[in-house]
C-alpha cells in the first residue's frame, strides 16, 4: 500500500460486494441496496445508455456523504499522483455508479466508467467512456491516457491522476488541467473467469473527483 502525504480521508466509505444477475447476452453486476432501491436512470452520450442504481446507500452514510461534494479543498494524495504547483481545485464532485467489464476469453479487460457526480446535493455531471465528463451546461472534459495510478485500497480501482485533454465550452470543466479519482471504494474487475466471451459485469463504486485549472 502506498504512503500518504496525509493520514486525513475524507468519508467513511463502505466497501462493496457484487453478485452477477444473468439476462440474455449479459452479466450485470447487483448490489442489495440496488434491488431494494432499483434502477437510477440517467442520460449519458455512451452507447450504452443503461442505469445506475445505489446512490447514497452504497456509502452506508446517506446523503451526508453526498455534501462533502462541496468541499474544493485539494486532497491528501500519494506524491505519484499530486498535481504539480501552479494548479488549483476547482470543481469537485461525489461520483457514484459502476464500473462496466466485458470478458474477452481471457481478461476482464479494461474498464468502462458510468456514473454520476453530484455537487453538495444536486446532480452536476455524467460520466462515461473517454473517459469523458459532462456538466449540465454541457461544458465537457476528456482525461488523457494513460492516467498516473497508485494502490491506496487493494479492495478498491486505483486512485488516479489524469492530464485533461479537450475542454469543450463554458461553466465548470472550462479551461481543466488535471484530474484526480481518489477515495475510491469497489469498483474492481470480479475475481473469477467469465462464463462466456462478451459476459458483462457492472461493478458498483464511488469516488471523489477533483478538477484543477491553472492558479493567477
């Protein structure tokens, strides 16, 4: 596990367990506290336009958790992944939702992210293939690849550091340098083979996301 610059986190995350539910042609990846909440649906620009379900349930702590989106104070992060000086964070937002695996015969492959980030209590961004985020303004932010990356919890996807690439028009994601993915919980590719090739799995998982431009 990789050293902190800061023993502070911020949360109490839980950490989460997937079982897979089969429907024809795909695996998807279920929670308990999706059954008992059901589907979310929201409108993204992938292909796949499916749902996301769990919310503030996955957390374990209610929409409390959800208000920390509005803390824009840089977090404590490993030296790998800091945004060099000169940045600041502008935006920051909770994100809940999967992450979706398709098995290729002999890996999980790579992930694709879906989910949304809110903003204190509201509902402020979408965010899918790209990996791309999208603000209600329509202000958009493509993360370049390959991202910088550390273990913090080996039960949870990396924490990530990723040069933006892309701003497209006005409001929260003009004019975004870099982009961080910390505090992460689930979210991981599952642990056993696939049954078939082209078998999906939704992982469910939360993370902060921070979003820096340049200091004047």
């Amino acid at each position: 596990m990789t050293a902190l610059c800061s023993s502070q986190k911020r949360g109490n995350k839980k950490s989460m367990k997937h079982v897979m539910m089969k429907e024809p042609n795909k695996t998807i990846t279920e929670t308990p506290a999706l059954r008992r909440l059901g589907p979310f649906e929201f409108a993204a620009r992938s292909t796949n336009k499916t749902t996301v379900g769990a919310l503030a349930l996955l957390l374990g702590g209610g929409l409390a958790a959800l208000a920390a989106g509005n803390d824009n104070r840089a977090p404590a992060v490993p030296d790998d992944i800091a945004v060099p000086a000169g940045n600041k964070v502008h935006f920051h937002g909770f994100g809940v939702g999967v992450q979706i695996y398709t098995w290729n015969g002999t890996s999980w492959g790579a992930a694709v992210p879906e989910a949304i980030l809110f903003h204190a209590n509201g509902v402020v961004t979408i965010h899918f293939a790209g990996p791309t985020w999208q603000s209600n303004s329509g202000s958009t932010v493509v993360g370049a690849l390959p991202p910088k990356a550390v273990t913090v919890d080996p039960n949870a996807i990396p924490w990530l550091r990723l040069d933006a690439k892309n701003p497209v028009g006005p409001g929260i994601f003009a004019n975004t340098t870099f982009i961080q993915r910390v505090n992460t919980t689930g979210g991981k590719a599952p642990s056993t083979d696939g049954a078939f090739v082209g078998q999906v799995a939704r992982v469910p998982y939360t993370a902060d996301y921070f979003f820096y431009r340049q200091s004047n």
